[in-house]
C-alpha cells in the first residue's frame, strides 16, 4: 500500500489535488460537490480524483453516488504515517 500512496498522491501529475482532497477529508467526511466548494475546484475534476482514489483502494464511498460521502479506506487509515510524510513532501501549492 505504501507504493500505491506514494504513486497516486507523490509521483503522478494530480497528486497535489489529492493531497489537498484528502486533506479537506481527514478534517470531516464530505462529498464531492461540498469538496468542490471548499477546495475552490471543479465538480468534474473532484470527482476525477475520488475516482482514482478509490480506484486505488484510498478512498471508499459512503452511501448513493450523488450524496455520498467519501471516507478513508481501512487501509489507507492503517498506513496513515506514510500519508501524514506525503503531506510534508507534496506542496499542493504547485498543483497544476
């Protein structure tokens, strides 16, 4: 899982829009389009990124599509000290 952590939220192009996401999630649980408004992202490009995270086994889905809430994996909560060092090496600053 660390591998996974580091390729999606360190070593691929939106890393730093995931950071910030799971950032944003690590505060409170909320959806996409409450993520959307908070981070000052496109609903599109949000719900792109949960995607991949979920897609990586980071992100789970907590109830239907539209209103769901997006929470951490079992996993991902398990290697949390390997999320919390990809927070300090990754500037979402520099997001494209």
């Amino acid at each position: 899982m660390e591998g996974v952590l580091w390729y999606v939220l360190a070593s691929s192009r939106g890393g730093p829009t995931r950071v910030r996401i799971l950032r944003a999630l690590d505060e409170r649980p909320r959806n996409a389009n409450q993520l959307a408004n908070d981070l000052d992202l496109d609903y599109t490009t949000v719900r792109h990124h949960l995607d991949v995270l979920m897609k990586n086994n980071i992100m789970k889905r907590s109830g239907e599509e539209y209103a769901a809430v997006y929470l951490f994996t079992d996993q991902t909560e398990a290697n949390w000290e390997t999320v919390e060092e990809i927070f300090e090496a990754v500037d979402p600053e520099n997001d494209e």
